[in-house]
C-alpha cells in the first residue's frame, strides 16, 4: 500500500526561514455547524488533528473567529507543544451567531486577538498571524502599524493578509513584510489571479482557502470526472492536485472533521497531472468562471 503523506507536495518557506509542506490543514470544520460551537464529534475532531503529523502535514490554519475559539482550542488539546508544526492563526473577524461574521479593526481589537490566540495556544509568540479581513471602517494603515509594533514586540513572528488585493498587499509591506496571502481560489474561483501571480513574483505563500470546489466541471463524463478516472483519484483530488501545479508559491488548505477525508485530501499530494490535463483543466475552470461572471 502506497504510504499517503504530505511530503509528495513539495516544501514552501514561509517568511524565508519556515518551511512547511505544500499540503496543509485548514481547522475551520472541527467546530459547529455554521463555525459555531463545538463540533458534533469532539473525539473524532481530536483524531484528526492527531493525525496531521503521522502524515507529514506540518502547517495548520485557524482563527480565533472559528467557533468562535473552539478551533484554537482543540489544536491545544490535540498538539501543544507542536513538534515540528507550524501553528497560523488569523484575527480581526468577531462573531454575532452561526455564519455571521463582522471586521473589527480598531488597533486595540488586534491586540486582544493576538494575546488571547497566545494564550489558547500556549505559546510565548506565534508563528504566523494573519489580518482575518481588513476593517474598511479603520484606517488600514492604523491596523497596519500595530500589527508591525506586535511583531517588533516579538508576539508574532511572520504576519499574513486575508482576502486582498495587490494594492492592500503592497501597501502592508510598508509596514511589515507580508510572507502569505489567503484569499479564496480553486479551480472555478479565479478572481485572484492578479494575486497569486503577484505572489508568485515576490516569493510570498498564497494560501487558498476552498480549495477543493469544482463546480459543474465535477458532473460525470466531464474533463474533471474523466481525468479523475484516468488516475483512479476522486474529482476533488483531481481539483486539489491542479491548485498545487498552479505555483509553486501555493499552499492549499483543505479542510475536513474527519480522518477519512484528511487522509483522502493529503493522497492528492501524490497525484501528478499531464501538462496536458492540466492546461485542459485550467482552460475548462476559466470558462466555467466567467460564465458565472456573466
């Protein structure tokens, strides 16, 4: 039996001085229906995150907002001290209910996050912090500075944005070197690809979250289902391994509560595509993509 583990993805370094692999974990699932509360299964939640090093999974993605806490909670429970792992939290988003989610960017607000993430995950800085959303009712720049007075302070190590463009990125960088990018993309959400090219220019992790969906291209007789039989792998790790050949800068982070989908998502690091297939899946993500633009 062929073993399944992250290694096949290849390695990214994050900030020039963290390397992971390219396959990561995305810890927004292992709560609540609507990412609120705990999860239905606790235990299982548990096994999964136990199971990320046994694969060779050594990047994981929460957030404060997910549960909100619970996500940040369980990684404690399942990890601390984190061997190995490189634990990214985000803040900046604040919770009115299930689905609900609302920016906050007051520099006070920042801060809290920041502190209280350290204190759930019990450790003295984190690895990576991301701005969860910029507040456009905060002068970004203002959020900008105090981030990058945290990192001075070493409560954080390396610093990420989330959902932005090219002119938000550039302007973080004034104020602290931006070493990751997540913003939603996968093979039939393609608004980013400024993005993720710029990313690419500059060295700098883009992160997808949502990697997995395909849309109607994962229909049966389709090129996904078809490429995907070919391979004897499911449409969604067809889908998975074309992020991954997007760029070399990319580092998807599928999300799952249970260990038989981790362990499905982390097999696709070993499915290599055809530059063929590839340019054929590309080609069909990119109509599908604009005509739901249209």
């Amino acid at each position: 039996m062929t073993q399944i583990t992250a290694t096949r993805s290849g390695t990214v370094t994050l900030g020039g001085d963290m390397p992971v692999h390219r396959l990561g974990y995305g810890a927004m699932r292992i709560t609540g229906p609507g990412i609120w509360g705990e999860p239905a299964d606790r235990d299982e939640a548990l096994r999964v995150l136990r199971r990320l090093p046994e694969l060779d999974v050594t990047f994981i993605d929460t957030a404060d907002s997910y549960g909100p806490y619970v996500s940040e909670d369980l990684i404690r429970a399942a990890l601390h001290p984190y061997p190995g792992l490189v634990i990214a939290t985000k803040g900046g988003l604040t919770r009115q209910g299930p689905d609900r989610w609302l920016p906050v960017g007051n520099p006070a607000y920042l801060r809290q996050c920041v502190l209280t993430s350290l204190r759930r995950l019990g450790v003295e800085r984190l690895d990576l912090w991301q701005l969860h959303r910029i507040d456009p009712q905060v002068d970004q720049d203002a959020q900008f500075a105090e981030i990058a007075a945290m990192q001075r302070e070493g409560l954080i190590r390396h610093v990420g944005l989330s959902e932005v463009g090219v002119a938000e990125i550039v302007a973080a960088r004034q104020h602290f070197a931006v070493v990751s990018v997540q913003n939603m993309y996968n093979l039939v959400t393609r608004q980013h690809e400024a993005v993720l090219d710029y990313c690419a220019q500059e060295g700098i992790a883009f992160i997808p979250w949502f990697p997995l969906a395909a849309g109607s291209l994962a229909q049966a007789g389709g090129i996904l289902d078809t490429v995907a039989r070919r391979h004897a792998a499911t449409p969604a790790q067809v889908a998975l391994a074309w992020v991954l050949q997007r760029s070399p800068v990319m580092l998807p982070i599928p999300g799952t509560s249970t260990v038989y989908h981790l362990e499905e998502n982390v097999a696709a690091a070993a499915l290599t595509l055809s530059d063929e297939e590839f340019r054929q899946l590309d080609a069909a993500g990119h109509a599908e993509w604009q005509r739901h633009q249209a």
